[in-house]
C-alpha cells in the first residue's frame, strides 16, 4: 500500500524541499517519480534508501496515473502541463502563482480553508509564501473579531528567490566587489523594497498576490489591505509586520490565548525575557510563530503582530503536503 507521487521542477529549491517533508512526515510512498528539465534530467537524487533518477518532463508523463503531482517548476511549466496532469484524472497541487487567482480553482492554507478540499480532484493552488504565513496568523482573529484593514511590511528572505539568489548572498558576504544578477541592488547589507513587477498603481506583484489571495482564501473583498514586500539579507525565514484593525476591541491577552490555541501557530511573547521569533530560530520548522502582540496606542480596536515562518517549508512545500494530507483524511472519512 501506498501512494504514487510525482514532483515537477525536482531539482529546484521548493522541490527538494518537498522530497525532504515526505520523507520527515511518513507519507506513505509506493513510488515517488521526478521531473526536470533537460538540465536536470538524469540526476540521481537520494529518497530514503534510494536513489531515484530525475525524469524529463513530458505531456505523456503528465497523463500517465498518479495520486498526487506536486508542481515547484514555476507558472509557464504549471500552466503548461498542469491542466494535462489534471485532465488525465491526476491531483495536481501547484506552487506557483498561475492558478490561484482562477475562479474554481481552490487556493487552500489546510488550517484555515481546508475543508473545501472534502471530495475535490483537479488542481489545487498553494498560495503565495507570504500570504500564507500572514494568515495563518491572523485567520484566527479575523474570525474571531473581524477584519477591516491590514496593513503589513514582509522581510524577505533570498531563498524565494531560489538557489541563485542563495548564491548571490553568500558571494556578496564573502566579496563586497561580486555583482548583484538577481536582484536590482546589492542584497548583502541591504533591504530592497521590490519583490517581483512593479504594478501601474505603483505595488508590486508580490503586494497584489497578498491583497487577491488573502480576499480569495477567507471569501472576504471587504477588507482594506495594504502591503509592502522587502527583500532582506537573510537566507531562510519570512518575517512580517502586521497591523490590523479589528471589527470589534479585543483584549491582547485574549489575542495571545486564541493564537495559542490556534492550529500551526507558536507564540513567543515575553518582551520582559526578549522573547520573540527571529528567522534564524525558526528555518527548519514547520510552524508559524508570532510575537510582539501589543494594542495600538491610539485605536482600541487595532493591535501589532510579528509573524515568522520559513519560506521554503510552511510557506511552500510543507503547505503543499498539508493539502495531501488533508484530502488523504477526507478519504478515510468517507
């Protein structure tokens, strides 16, 4: 017994992350199958005690049986072969941006919209890293109290950026004279405010996915949110600065009490001990973790958060997993 799965885009830094979470998680495997591009195709990459050679990625492969096909190749290879993978009866769950915004299209965070996977097949969308974390956060509280506006700053680490921009930062720290390729500016010893295309309003991409996505995922237009993503010399873990004005006054304590109650989430919040999460304490970890809870000074119904997770894992490939273990338990269900 177990389950036929495939990755696409195998070699990449989201793809290894993932054979790295079905090996750590148990998911029961009876053939696992890898995909690249001509590149990549042909390498040996250890699962467990085995090696499993990278395949070439083709339409045939695609509509070839499969419980599950985890997509980390980007959107014109998703937009390419996902619909194929899908068509041919196969569960797809991508990680790229080029679904999420399509009408029938589920873009799920298991913990806080995972039941509209009960009895779904198609493709399923992984929201964005950011998006993610950030709701996972706040998802409790919006329905708890109700949202009206966030207002929310990412530090970003290079690892979103892929193994390049790893690269990238580890040469720049070594030789203050290695050139930026990745990125606009000098990443090391720097913060630059650009995480992907600039919009005619003057956001970027990276900004919008938050707005449309978060809108998407708790099927709520109404609320104000206005985000600004910065990429910062860190190499693994998102961190965020959240705003939020609530519907209705909360008090903090409770806040912290729900938060620690809430599905994937760890609050540290000690300032008196200088308890808070850092990406440095959190790379590696599957968990959202949140601190620096405090009320505004000036609106009772507004309080601050600061939200860090890695990027790579509950803001990728953990999440993608998640989604197969969530429709794995609606199976046992019935």
């Amino acid at each position: 017994m177990g389950l036929i799965i495939g990755i696409v885009g195998a070699t990449g830094a989201v793809g290894q992350k993932m054979i790295e979470i079905l090996i750590e998680r148990n998911i029961p495997i009876k053939e696992l199958r890898l995909f690249a591009s001509e590149k990549s195709a042909g390498k040996k990459i250890q699962f467990k005690d085995r090696e499993v050679e990278v395949e070439l990625l083709t339409k045939e492969a695609m509509r070839e049986k499969y419980d599950y096909l985890l997509f980390a190749a980007g959107g014109k290879v998703s937009a390419e072969f996902g619909p194929i993978a899908a068509e041919a009866g196969n569960i797809v769950i991508d990680n790229s941006s080029h679904f999420r915004m399509m009408d029938g299209i589920p873009l799920v965070v298991p913990e806080i919209n995972g039941h509209i996977l009960k009895g779904y097949r198609g493709i399923i969308a992984n929201p964005n890293c950011s998006t993610t974390q950030m709701l996972i956060a706040i998802g409790p509280i919006y329905k708890k109290y109700g949202i009206k506006r966030i207002v929310v700053s990412t530090y970003q680490a290079v690892s979103g950026s892929g193994y390049k921009a790893i690269e990238e930062l580890k040469n720049q720290l070594q030789d203050e004279t290695y050139p930026n390729k990745v990125y606009t500016r000098k990443i090391a010893g720097n913060c630059i405010p650009h995480i992907d295309e600039f919009n005619q309003n003057g956001f970027t991409k990276e900004e919008l996915k938050m707005v449309y996505e978060t809108h998407k995922i708790l099927g709520d237009n109404s609320i104000e949110i206005n985000p600004t993503t910065v990429r910062v010399p860190v190499f693994y873990g998102h961190s965020e600065s959240i705003y939020l004005e609530l519907m209705e006054e909360a008090n903090i304590q409770e806040i912290r009490d729900l938060l620690k109650k809430s599905e994937g989430v760890i609050v540290e919040d000690e300032p008196k001990e200088n308890k808070y999460p850092t990406p440095l304490e959190v790379a590696g970890t599957d968990y959202t973790y949140v601190g620096r809870i405090r009320k505004d000074i000036f609106n009772p119904k507004a309080l601050s958060l600061w939200v860090v997770a890695d990027n790579l894992r509950k803001g990728a490939a953990t999440n993608a997993i998640q989604i197969l273990e969530k429709i794995e338990e609606y199976k046992l269900e019935g």
